[in-house]
C-alpha cells in the first residue's frame, strides 16, 4: 500500500507537473528564447525586486530618516 502511494507520487510528478518542462525541453532545439522562457521570467522578477528595493532606500535616504550613526549596529 505505502509502496503504491509513494509509485502515485512519482507518477503525479513525472507525467503531470513536469510536463511543462518537457515541452520546454522539446523546443529547444527549436528556440532558445522560449526554452529558457522560466529563466528570463525568474530574472525579470529579480530586476523588478531590486529596483523596487534600490527606490525604496533612495525614499529613506532623502526623507533622513535612516540612522547612519557608526553605533547604530553593535558590529561596527
């Protein structure tokens, strides 16, 4: 019985949730572009993020409200 759920499991993975990537995987050949299609997503997210984060601390920045004393953290 344990031994056929974890074959499910497996059988869940491979044949449906993969299966994305096996496409991905077909057209590779075919198209760098679209099969590298997740990776310049995860990247695009990351430029977002971080420009998000960069104007964010510029806000902090012109408004002084970010303490720069060289005691503001018990490292320094």
């Amino acid at each position: 019985m344990v031994k056929d759920f974890f074959n499910s499991v497996a059988w869940l993975f491979q044949e449906v949730f993969f299966l994305p990537f096996d496409l991905l995987r077909t057209i590779q050949l075919d198209s760098w572009f679209l099969a590298n299609i997740v990776s310049w997503f995860f990247i695009t997210i990351g430029i977002a993020g971080a420009t998000y984060w960069i104007k964010k601390l510029k806000e902090f920045d012109d408004n002084d409200e970010e303490d720069k004393d060289n005691t503001s953290h018990s490292f320094l």
